[in-house]
C-alpha cells in the first residue's frame, strides 16, 4: 500500500451521517462503489455483504491487517470467495476529512471492483494491475467529482455518462495538484527490493505517467469526454497493455 500526505479534497457524493460506525461503514464504502461504478460504466455488486472484520481479516493475514484495507481472494474451485477489509480509523478519518482515510478506502473498494469486474469477465488479474488501477482510480475520482458525472446523457458507442464542462482552468489546477500530492513523494510501507516494495513502487510510477498524459492530453484543452473514454479503454486492458500504454502515454 502506498501512503501520501496532502491529497486535494475530492468532491465525492456524501452519505448521510450514521448512528454508529457499524452503520457507517457501508455507505461510506458505497458512495466510492457508486462512484467508479459509473465513471467505469459498471455495474458493481454492494461492498457491504463482502467487508470482512478485523478479527477475520487478522485471521486471515495476520499482520497484514496492519495495512489498514485488505482484499480477501480465496479460489472456490472454478469460482472465487472475495472480502473486503478496510479498517475503522480510515472510514472515521475519511469523515472528517482527512484525505490519508479516504485514499486508504479507495484503494481498498478499488481493488474489490476491478476484480470482481475482471471475475465476472473470466479474465484473470494480477496484483499489479490491481495496484496500477487504484492508483489511477484515485487521481481519476478525485479530478472527475460525482457531481460532474451526468446520467442522462449518452457518450456515443459507450453508453455512459458525460462528464459536463466546467472551467478549464480550475480543473488543470485540480489535475496538478492531484498528481503532485499521489506521485511526486509517496511513501511506501515495503522496503525497496522486496517483491511488494517493487510492486507498488512500479504501479506509483506507471500511474504517474499515464496521468501525466491524461492531464496533456485532455485536461489541458478541455476534453471532458475524450478524459472519460480514454479511462474506460484503459480499465478495460490487461497488466501488459495497461503497462504498455501507460509508459508509451499514449
């Protein structure tokens, strides 16, 4: 898991404010479910029947549950059991805004949407391309807000979404500061060297470019809707094109 200090505050829907935590966890969790399910044109399942507590997770992993979000995958012959963890310190500081707490739980809902997409598809996945596309999930859900994505109306041959205008220069503004705060000085829990460490440390660094691109390419003159179809192709790609294309940047 990679870890940054000084993320803009993204404007994701908002959910209204539980009794308790119990409570709390699913919306919350939902809301960013919601989110990549319609910049993605998905349709996701719920997180909530999927989310795994700390003692199971610690169960599980040990003491991997110290990551704060962990996804579960256990093989079930031809079909696959999946949890999701992401711990209470990162949905509470989600809410109060502390931007640590809700790119620990986007990551983590990240994660569980593009596998089970990938799963439903019969399309196997590695933890590489699961780490490259939060990474990029995370820039592309801060930059492109819920209230910008528009249901009622159509993008030609996708079906989905529009993503209406707004000032241009607002958003370049946006996109800079979302790429400097993810990419410019992350923090890795793994050690460089170490097959995790490198794991993260290439997935930051592919996301990186490919954002960077993405910014140059449609930020800069205002192509809300070729920065949404350009998302869609690349969630759609394998660990290799991803990888290529997000190198190439192009």
């Amino acid at each position: 898991m990679e870890t940054t200090d000084q993320t803009p505050a993204p404007e994701l829907e908002t959910s209204p404010e539980p009794e308790t935590f119990d409570e709390m966890v699913v919306p919350e969790l939902e809301t960013i479910r919601e989110n990549l399910s319609r910049l993605y044109d998905l349709d996701a399942p719920e997180v909530a029947p999927f989310l795994c507590t700390h003692e199971e997770t610690q169960a599980a992993v040990g003491d991997g549950v110290a990551r704060g979000e962990v996804l579960l995958v256990q093989e079930q012959g031809n079909d696959i059991a999946v949890g999701l963890f992401v711990c209470e310190a990162a949905i509470e500081a989600m809410r109060q805004g502390d931007q640590a707490g809700w790119l620990l739980a986007t990551e983590g809902v990240s994660h569980f949407v593009y596998l089970l997409f990938r799963a439903e598809n019969a399309d196997s996945v590695t933890q590489l391309e699961l780490e490259l596309q939060a990474e990029v999930d995370k820039y592309a859900t801060a930059l492109l807000d819920a209230a910008l994505l528009d249901t009622e109306a159509q993008l030609s041959g996708w079906g989905v979404g529009l993503i209406r205008a707004r000032d241009q220069l607002a958003q370049l503004d946006r996109s800079r500061r979302l790429r400097a705060s993810l990419f410019a000085d992350p923090a890795f829990l793994d050690e460089p060297g170490t097959e995790q460490g490198h794991r993260y440390r290439l997935a930051n660094r592919a996301a990186a470019r490919y954002t960077a691109w993405l910014e140059h390419t449609f930020v800069v003159p205002g192509d809300q809707t070729g920065l949404v179809r350009e998302l869609r192709r690349f969630y759609r790609l394998g660990q290799t094109q991803k990888l290529s294309r997000a190198f190439a940047g192009s």
